[in-house]
C-alpha cells in the first residue's frame, strides 16, 4: 500500500469565486498536503481553462471537524426525548 493511501484524510473547505461575484462552498477531503498544493496548483486551473473562466479565486481552509463526544451527547439526548415521548 502507498505511504499516501496509510496518511489520515483532512476535510477542507474550498471557496470559489468567479469575477461575476458569485461563490461556491465545496466540502472537499485530501490525504495529504501535497495534494491539496495539486488541487490549486494545476487541476483547479484546468477546471477554469475548460468551464472558460477568467479571474477566479479559490480559497482552502481546513475545515472545523466535530467534537465526537459532543456529537454522542447530542444524540443520546435525542434519543432520551424520543423514548419519554413513547412512555
């Protein structure tokens, strides 16, 4: 198996804008770093050369992750109020 497959998956989040204002939020995931530096460096502006796009932006920012234990709490508590609602 590739060093890169083994390596943890980081989500990001990529925001596109066009010179005409309007913008895209794109959940995305990499595995590396390099990968995202790919992403923006070459297949991001053979996207555009393709769609025929002039002068658009893209920003990458990691992307908040959810906290696992909140997310158990949250559902537990859902839980709890469905089973008293059946009671």
């Amino acid at each position: 198996m590739a060093a890169e497959a083994q390596q943890a998956e980081y989500p990001y989040c990529v925001k596109i804008e066009v010179s005409t204002g309007h913008t895209a939020d794109v959940p995305i995931a990499f595995l590396t770093r390099q990968q995202v530096e790919k992403f923006v460096q070459s297949d991001f502006r053979r996207l555009m050369e393709e769609a025929g796009v002039k002068g658009a932006r893209i920003h990458v920012e990691r992307a908040n992750t959810a906290d696992y234990d909140k997310v158990l709490g949250e559902i537990a508590a859902c839980l709890r109020t469905a089973s008293t609602k059946v009671a």
